[in-house]
C-alpha cells in the first residue's frame, strides 16, 4: 500500500501528524501548574463571574503568599490589621520601645533645696568648650540629661545625679556640634536636694570635683553670691547641709512610722 503512495503524499502526512504532536504539548504545557516559584493566586471574585476586574487586597496577597493551614497560622492578625491601617492613612499606635533614659536624669522632679557653686573664668578670658570636655572627663563626670555634665552614684546611674554642671549662658546646654566653639564666662555646679546621697555626702562630691576643675581650667570658683569661696563660706556650707541631714532624717522617722 505503502508502495502506492507517492512522496508528496507522505510528506504531507508526516506534517499533519507533526502539527498534532505540536498542538498537545502546548495544551498540556498551559494546563500544568506552575511550580513554587511561579505560584498562581486565584482570581478575583468579580473577575471570575464575569463581572470588572478587581484587584486584591493586602490580605488576600499576604494569605496567598503565606499558604494555608499552619503557614497561615503564622502570620498575626494583629500585624496585618496594623499594616493595613498604615497603608490606609489611619493612625496607629506607636510600638517602638521608649527610648532609655539619658545618663544623669532625675527619677523625679521633686526637690527642695538647691545648692551651687561657681567656676568663672579669670578676667578678660574665657572657658573653651574642647578643654571643658576633656577636664569634665578627667574630674569623672559624664556628659547626658539637658545637654549637661553630671556625677552619677558608681554602678546606680538609676537613681539619678548627685551633682551637674551647666554652662552659665542660657539655655544652660553644652551642644557638642559646637563644642569646638564653644566659649563661656563660667559653669555652675548645682546639687538639687534631696538625691541620691545625703546632703553633706554630695557636698564633699562636688566641692573637690569643681577644685579640680578650677585647676585645669585656670579658673576661680564662686559662691552663690558671686564670691571668692573661701574656706570660711565653704564650712557655713558644710553646716547648713549637715542640718538639712538631720531634719530630712527626722521627717523620714516620721513618715516611717
């Protein structure tokens, strides 16, 4: 039978059957799912009834994307529901952490009494903000709360200063962006009572830190009143402390009780 056929006859027979082959592999190709990379996710409700196309949502991508079952499981409704209400403009709730207390503030503003003392500099000069710094650091004390130096209590940075010190030109504030040009007339040291140690306790911490201060600063220390502090005022000082002592221990008997 074969033999009755001619070639151009069985030429074309060999390309109809080629065409065939041809056309199921790309019905079968376009029917098999694609693999994990090219996962598909179904249609739209309105777009499979026939009606307009509508997008998904947030929701329907992140569940798509995450499976089904326990892969869903994994993912809090919380945090869809919370990116959702950012993406929408809605305000939500700050969950960043606060941030952690700078060095040398107060665990409450409460105080009573205020004791200072001065470092000014000698006549016609000034105090330079880089050699503040590096003197700052060398009498022990560390820069944080305000923008200013304080003294802190070794290992109990939590309970607050004992003393700072501040720049006497307002705002007070030592800006290390500027500290290279920084120039003053004077610092204060200050104890804001009662804090973390007894009256007299911080007293005899402040007085030898701003003394040596003086001394790297070529500087003259002052008394509240703008004195020269001499040892004179310096041990009305010291009493005056040592009875806020004794009355702050009496009210805390008291309050013991």
């Amino acid at each position: 039978m074969l033999d009755g056929l001619s070639e151009t006859t069985l030429l074309r027979i060999a390309i109809g059957v080629a065409a065939l082959v041809l056309f199921a592999v790309i019905v079968y190709t376009s029917r098999k799912p694609a693999g994990p990379q090219g996962k598909r996710t179904a249609p739209a409700r309105s777009e499979a009834a026939g009606g307009p196309r509508q997008e998904p949502t947030l929701r329907e991508l992140l569940e798509a994307d995450a499976g089904t079952g326990d892969e869903a499981a994994a993912i809090e409704q919380s945090e869809l529901d919370l990116l959702e209400k950012t993406l929408a403009g809605e305000e939500v709730p700050d969950r960043r952490p606060a941030p952690a207390p700078l060095p040398g503030a107060r665990p409450d503003e409460n105080f009573d009494k205020v004791v200072s003392v001065f470092l000014a500099a000698r006549a016609g000069q000034a105090l330079h903000g880089p050699d503040l710094v590096v003197a700052a650091e060398k009498a022990g004390l560390v820069y944080g709360h305000m923008n200013i130096f304080h003294r802190l209590v070794d290992n109990h940075p939590e309970q607050g200063p004992i003393f700072s010190v501040a720049n006497l030109v307002k705002p007070g504030s030592f800006e290390m962006a500027n500290i290279q040009d920084l120039r003053t007339p004077g610092i204060s040291f200050f104890m804001a009572l009662p804090g973390p140690l007894s009256a007299l306790d911080a007293w005899d911490a402040m007085l030898p830190t701003a003394q040596r201060m003086a001394e790297l600063l070529d500087g003259v220390l002052l008394d509240e009143e703008r004195n020269a502090l001499g040892r004179q005022r310096i041990a009305h000082i010291r009493e005056d402390l040592r009875n806020y002592d004794r009355k702050q221990q009496k009210w805390d008997l008291r309050t013991t009780r």
